[in-house]
C-alpha cells in the first residue's frame, strides 16, 4: 500500500512536469513564429521598383504640400473672420480660390494614386494603404507646431 502512494504520488509530479515542459514549449514555439511575421519587409520584398518609389515619393509631398497649404489658407480665412472691415465679396472671392485649390489638388492626388494603384503589386498596395500612403479613408493627423515655452514663460514675466 505504501508503494502504491509513492507511485501514485511520484506519477502526479512526473504529470505535473509533463504539463509544465508542454506549456514551456508551446510558449517557445508561439515566440519564435511571431518574430517571424515581425521581420522588417523592404520595397524590394514587396515588389517595388525604383520608379516606383519615384511616383511614391512624389505623391508623398504632393499630399504634404496639400496639407501645408490648407493650413496657411485656413490662417488666411480665420483673420478674415476675425477682421470685420473686409467685405462679403471679399470673403466669398477667397473662399471660391481656396476651393479651386483644394479641389485642383485633390485632383492630382486622385490621378496619382490611380496611376500608382495599376503598377504597384497587390502587397505593395496594402502595405500603402495600411500606412496611409495610400488612401484609406482615415484622415490624416495634423501636428500643431511645437511652441517655445521659454519663450512663453518670459514673456509672462514681463507683465
């Protein structure tokens, strides 16, 4: 009878062992096909050629210059706001520039990437898109411009 305890008790611990080395190892394995998905992918890995990359980068700051733009037209249209003494006609002339713009540019950014989404190969196009190169849809995040805060902080003190 006493054997039968120390065997039931050393095949519980020889069990428990088991689970544990299994567990371990199916950490392990999980661990090591994860760092293979997370390798860097270069243009060349998805199919991108140097021309390709021309008409990216060109489309890049096509749409940088975009929102550059937008932001100065906005700055005009809020002292516009701001400014009581420029008339309606003024206003509404300014307006219709600032749509022709936007809608001019716009134009040539959709051109663009139509050009660009008949060459490029299928993963190139959603890796581009997930990136944001691409459209999809989510608008873009402006950053505000950082401000000096020494600058802010002595000005406060003078008064």
């Amino acid at each position: 009878m006493e054997n039968d305890k120390r065997i039931r008790i050393w095949m519980k611990r020889t069990v428990g062992i088991l689970i544990c080395v299994a567990l371990c190892g199916v950490i392990a394995w999980a661990q090591k096909s994860e760092n293979k998905n997370e390798q860097a992918r270069t243009w060349a890995d998805l199919g991108v050629t140097p021309a390709h990359q021309t008409q990216l980068k060109a489309l890049w700051e096509l749409k940088r210059q975009k929102e550059i733009q937008a932001v100065k037209d906005l700055k005009t249209l809020n002292r516009f706001a701001k400014d009581s003494l420029v008339t309606d006609a003024e206003i509404q002339e300014t307006l219709e520039e600032f749509r022709a713009k936007r809608k001019e540019t716009q134009t040539q950014i959709d051109k663009a990437e139509e050009a660009l989404i008949e060459v490029l190969p299928t993963q190139a196009q959603l890796h581009l898109t997930l990136l944001g190169i691409l459209d999809n849809g989510v608008p873009r995040k402006i950053t505000k411009s950082q401000t000096n805060k020494k600058t802010d902080e002595t000005r406060e003190q003078r008064k």
